[in-house]
C-alpha cells in the first residue's frame, strides 16, 4: 500500500514532443502528489505539485494530471527541450503530518534535438 | 544546494572501513531525511529525523546508523555492515511539505 508506481523506466523524445510519464498509487490516505526534477549528479528539485480537490495542475510548460477514481497522476511536458533531459520522479504522501513521501522509481528523459 | 550542504561530494572506502557523510542545513527545517540512490532504484529512505534527538529507520536501514544532536546537522555514518555501500546519498530537509535536496555524495568502496 505504500508503494507508488511509476513508468515508463526510460524515455526518448524529439524536441518538440510531449513526454508522458505515469504513475499509480494504492493507499487512499496519500493527498499530495509531487513531481520532482534531477539532473545528473545533483539533487532532485521539486518541479510541480498537485492536491486531490483538481485535477490538473499548469506551471509553464509542464501540466500534472490526477485521477482520483483511478489512483493515478501523470506528468506532461508540453513542447520538450534538450534541457529538459533529466530524472524525474513522482511521489505522494499525506499532506498533514510528517511521513515521509514515499518516491516512484523514476523516469529517465532524454530530449533529442 | 538550497541551505544544505553535503560532504564530502566524493568519497572512496575500503572494505571494513565506517565512512561519515555530512549534512548541515541552514534551513530552520526541523524534519532531515537520507536516501540512497541506485540505478534504476529511484529514492529510498534510509533513516529520517523530525526532531532533535530522536530518528527513525526507513525502508534500508541495516548498516546506516545516524545521529541528530543538533537541529542544523545530521551525519549518516556507513558501516562496515553495509555490504553494497557504493551509492549516491542525499541528504534532505522538509519545510511547508517540500523537501529540499542536498548536492549529494557519491560512496565509492574499492
């Protein structure tokens, strides 16, 4: 019930494109869903965030959508570039409280020119 | 990074040897957490912190152990028990339910 589900492993698009990256979620208590950003050799960043009561979120080029029914968040990169090739992870945990998110595996972009 | 600063940034180790790693935060953040990144393995928690003088175990604890004296600093020491300790290590504090990311450290064992 803890475990948040993420795909695809790896990713390949054209600049341009509008990568997809899923995940799934299993404990109902979870009700903040992050997105978080890593470059090679850094520190992944919070990128964006979404909370239940919507189900979409804008912030410049990247768009989270939430299915509450469904138990499932996804990532859009609208119009993709090379500098968006990075690590991105999806997370969830309850908002209230201190427990800790609990993290997908990871997706790993690469934006080809 | 942010307010928190992890080192060293690399760190080489022999076999049977304890190694430190360094987390220091500027923050005011009360709650720390580490994690252990692998190819392929996303984020896991090794231990984490929400107040001084007390921690709890995360998911792979087994051959970490971690102290928090002080609000500003939380060391992960890497025993010798670890037995794949080469790994990069993040270091994080969690502030309005964001959490920020130290540079890392990067545990190589020769």
């Amino acid at each position: 019930q803890q475990q948040v589900k993420q795909s695809p492993q790896s990713l390949i698009v054209q600049k341009g494109g509008i990568p997809i990256i899923n995940c799934a979620y299993e404990n109902t208590a979870f009700d903040y869903f992050p997105w978080y950003q890593q470059f090679p050799g850094k520190g992944p960043a919070l990128l964006i965030a979404i909370r239940p009561d919507v189900s979409e979120k804008k912030e410049g080029r990247f768009t989270i959508s939430f299915n509450k029914s469904a138990k499932q968040f996804s990532l859009h990169i609208m119009d993709s570039q090379p500098g968006d090739s990075a690590t991105y992870f999806c997370a969830a945990n309850p908002f209230s409280g201190n427990t800790p998110l609990v993290f997908g595996k990871g997706t790993r972009l690469s934006v080809i020119a | 990074d942010g307010g928190i600063t992890q080192s060293p940034k690399y760190l080489f180790r022999k076999e049977g040897q304890n190694v430190t790693l360094s987390c220091e935060q500027n923050l005011n953040h009360d709650a720390m957490y580490w994690y252990r990144q692998d190819p392929g393995q996303g984020l896991r928690l090794i231990y984490y912190s929400q107040i001084v003088n007390d921690f709890q175990k995360g998911d792979i604890a087994e051959g970490y152990s971690v102290s928090r004296e002080k609000k500003e600093s939380f060391p992960l020491t890497v025993t010798s028990a670890q037995k794949n300790p080469t790994a990069f290590y993040l270091c994080a504090t969690a502030g309005a339910n964001v959490l920020t990311f130290g540079a890392g450290s990067r545990l190589t064992v020769l």
